[in-house]
C-alpha cells in the first residue's frame, strides 16, 4: 500500500475520532444529542474515506456520490425516529455533523487531507463551544445585527 495512502486513512479515522469525542462527551450532559459517538464518527469517516479511494480506484464518482447519499438515509432516519420517540425539541447538529464527517474522510483520500483536518478541527470546535456561542448570539441587539449586516 501505498506511504501517502495510508496516511490519508488515518487522517480521516482520526477526524472521525476527533468530532466523535466531542459528541461522546456532550452526551454526558445532553443524552439526546442525536445518532452517535465515538465509534459511529469513527465508522462515518472511514465509510468517506474507504468509499471516496474506491472511488478513485474504479474510476467512479458514483460509489463515493451513493456512500454519502446513503450516510444522508441513515441520519435521517435516526433522527425520525428519535423524535418521534422523545417529545423533546431537538436540532440537527450531530446529524449534520455526520454527514461532514463522512464528506471530510472522503476529502483525505481524494487530494485535500490538510483542508479536511482543518476543517475536522473547526467541525469539533464548534460542536464544543456551543454555550459561548449561544451566550455571543444573546449579546448581539437587533440593531448591532442590523448595523453589522
């Protein structure tokens, strides 16, 4: 195999661990954040990426184009479900997150692995900084939003 190739898988497998940490622990203090955890994050990068150097290798966007349209079906049907199981409000975040992790494992194989992990690291960056996020938007008036647009 291939030195760079290598590499780029484990690129995206450590991603998919970097945001699948966070996710672990936010479930700690919010058991409902959505489809999963380490291991799913873990599972998602290395679908991208395994599928995107299939990809390559047949000389077929669609086995990379299916990959990702499939990880779309099942994080949305996760999230039918859970909803219709718990009454709680619940937003989108952890299922978006599932579909860029899968997109940023395929990135690593297909050319792009230092935009991917910077990416990965602002992906896991605003996952864990929600509450200072949210406390930022509570700050700004109306009329600062309306002066700065």
């Amino acid at each position: 195999m291939d030195p760079t190739v290598a590499r780029n898988f484990a690129i995206a497998l450590l991603i998919g661990a970097l945001v699948g940490l966070e996710r672990e622990k936010r479930k700690a203090t919010e058991p409902d954040i959505g489809v999963g955890g380490l291991r799913t994050f873990i599972l998602l990068a290395e679908a991208g990426a395994v599928s995107a150097w299939l990809s390559l290798q047949l000389q077929s966007p669609w086995v990379f184009a299916a990959t990702v349209l499939g990880v779309v079906v099942l994080v949305t049907a996760g999230y039918l479900a859970q909803t219709r199981s718990v009454e709680a409000d619940r937003g989108l975040t952890t299922e978006i997150a599932a579909v860029t992790v899968c997109l940023l494992g395929g990135a690593c194989l297909l050319g792009s692995p230092g935009l991917a992990v910077a990416l990965g690291i602002a992906t896991s960056a605003l996952l864990a900084y929600k509450q200072p996020l949210h406390r930022v938007v509570g700050r700004i008036a109306t009329d600062d939003l309306y002066a700065g647009v």
